[in-house]
C-alpha cells in the first residue's frame, strides 16, 4: 500500500487519484494504482478522469456509491441532529466514465467486482468500478 487514508475523517476527495500517484505510476509503469473513493468525492473531481484518459493511465478508479455522506450523517445522528443536507441521487459513473473514454462497470456483488477487477486489470485503460454499498454499516463501527 502506498498511502492510506481514515475514512472517521469524513473528509471528501482524499481517495482520487492525486498527482502524486499519477508522477508514481509513470515512474514505475508495472505497479497497479487503485483508488478507492465515495461518491461524492468523486463528483467533485468528476475532470480527473478525463485526465487519466489524456495521459493514458491505467489507473483503477473503484467507486463506493452510497448515495450520502454516510460519515457526516452518523456524525450528526451521534450528536442529535436531525439529518441535513447529507443525501443526494445518484449518478451513473460508469456511464460517465464510458462517455469520457474510459472502462466503466457496475459491481453490485462480489462475482461482479471480480470479474470487473480481471477486466481492468487485463487493460490498458483506466477503469471506474462503481459498487453500489449501504451507508448503515458505519453504525457502531465509528
């Protein structure tokens, strides 16, 4: 693992890939960069993946779509507050990242993340693996 990142921070947009990683990955082409990001890190940057196709990198972009900002609504349920301003729809990101010449899937189960994951991992391209998860288990765990 080169970095890491503690999802208890709640803080948005630490998982894309950043430039760090992408000078890492054209300084050693063997390794395979992963990012795991949420949802609403990743519509904040939704550009980034048009630069990785501008600079060809296989990068694997894996999607956690919740639909919220699970994190900051456990936070404000912990304190008493109503919930506010935490949920949102949710986009079709392998669709925008085939719209933006990437692979894109959806995973929606383990078998579908596998097989997702061999595909990439087969490609020269960058990949957004989306999986759609429930914001719940953060309950009790945080």
């Amino acid at each position: 693992m080169i970095h890491s990142f503690d999802a208890a921070d709640a803080q948005l947009n630490h998982g894309s890939p950043q430039r760090q990683d992408v000078l890492r990955i054209q300084v050693k082409p063997d390794r395979t960069l992963v990012a795991f990001v949420g949802d609403a890190s990743l519509e904040m940057v939704l550009g980034e993946l048009a630069t990785l196709r501008d600079l060809d990198l296989p990068i694997i972009v894996v999607v956690f779509v919740d639909a919220s900002l699970a994190l900051i609504d456990l936070k404000q349920r912990n304190m008493g507050y109503a919930n506010a301003g935490v949920d949102f729809g949710s986009s079709d990101f392998p669709a925008v990242a085939r719209a933006l010449g990437l692979h894109g899937a959806w995973a929606d189960n383990r078998d579908d993340l596998e097989n997702a994951l061999s595909e990439a991992l087969g490609s020269n391209k960058a990949t957004l693996i989306a999986c759609r998860i429930d914001a719940r288990p953060y309950d009790g765990r945080i």
